[in-house]
C-alpha cells in the first residue's frame, strides 16, 4: 500500500494506492468521502482516495509519502468504516529500505552495462537485482529498495525485467535516496561491512 497526502497541492485529500498493477477498466464507487476506484472485470479495489481526511486522521506535519505504521492503518481503517464502506487492508508494515549483502555478480548476456546480482535480504532465499551501477561488486553491504518501496522522487519499486532479466528490487545510490550532501558520483551506496543484514536503513 502505498499512501500521500500533500495538502498545498493536493488539497486536504489522501491518496491510497493498494496495487501498482494498471488498473485496464475503471470502476467508482462512492461512500460519502471515500471514493474507490476499482477494476471492472472482478471489483478489486487498486486505489481510493478519502477527501476532508484531516476530520478523520491527525495528518499534522505530513507532506508526501506517507510513512505506515500500525497507528496509521488502524486510523485509516476507521475511517473507512466512518464512511460506510467495507474494505480489508492487507498492509505489509516490513521496511521497504534495508541492508542487503551483494553475494553474486554475473554480466548480463544481453547488456554491457548491466549485471545480474543476487542479494541477500533477509533469512530467505537471496533476490535477483539487474543492477547497471559500474561500482557493483560481490561481498558488498548494501541500501536495497524493496518491492513496494516509494523512492524519495516518488518513483514506485516493482517487479520489472532488465533487457529480459527479471528483478526484484534496486540497489540504491546516496543520489536516489537523496541523502543530504550526497556525492555527486555514479554508484551505489556502499556500507560499511559492519552493517547488520535485513535491518531497516534510515537515511
């Protein structure tokens, strides 16, 4: 799930994406000021939108992308059901930026650039990043982007395939996480080799 608010702009209105599949067929549907947009062939819901959300929510201080916290989809949840609208949130509260370690890095065969990484994020099986930063390299601690997670430009992680290669995920530079005086240099953000693996990176 991925939540904005941005009321200079916006005006006092949050904005929840719950799939960033494309939705091919738009359907509406309205409780009061909940309005979900759906997909026509099965009635998912893959985003709604909760005007005067401030008379629901405490949103002081919020002015993007919205940080999710257990306190924040309980309020959330409450508010749909203010509304009058019934709607399960399954929401994945893990960190979306975490500490990788770089295991294996294989040239791409289809692109000079870009090599094929496997990367250990947590106790599971290492995911595969198609990653094109020239100073990528095995034994390596790392930021990774998770799927799901929203870059500070607001760009979305998903799923994606590289010249064929499918990948899970971004190896991140300083530049992309827009860490203040971040060097202006092509790369990925290497960590010290001190880093714990699978925790959650704050920049």
């Amino acid at each position: 799930m991925i939540v904005s608010y941005n009321k200079p702009f916006v005006g006092d209105t949050l904005l929840v994406q719950l799939s960033t599949e494309p939705i091919v067929t738009f359907d509406f549907e309205r409780h009061g000021d909940l309005y979900m947009m759906k997909e026509a062939a099965n009635g998912e819901v893959k985003a709604f939108n909760l005007f005067n959300a401030s008379k629901y929510m405490n949103l002081d201080g919020i002015n993007g992308n919205v940080e999710l916290t257990e306190e924040f989809v309980d309020g959330l949840k409450a508010a749909i059901k203010t509304c009058g609208a019934t709607l399960d949130l399954d929401v994945d509260l893990t960190p979306k930026f975490i500490i990788g370690h770089v295991l294996e890095v294989a040239d791409h065969p289809d692109a000079d650039k870009l090599h094929i990484c496997q990367v250990q994020v947590d106790e599971e099986q290492p995911i595969q990043i198609v990653c094109g930063a020239p100073n990528v390299a095995e034994g390596q601690k790392v930021v990774v982007a998770k799927i799901g997670a929203v870059m500070p430009s607001g760009t979305v992680i998903v799923e994606s395939k590289l010249r064929g290669v499918e990948s899970y995920g971004m190896m991140c530079s300083a530049r992309e996480l827009e860490i203040p005086n971040a060097p202006q240099v092509r790369g990925i953000l290497v960590l010290d080799n001190n880093a714990e693996v699978g925790t959650a990176f704050h920049a």
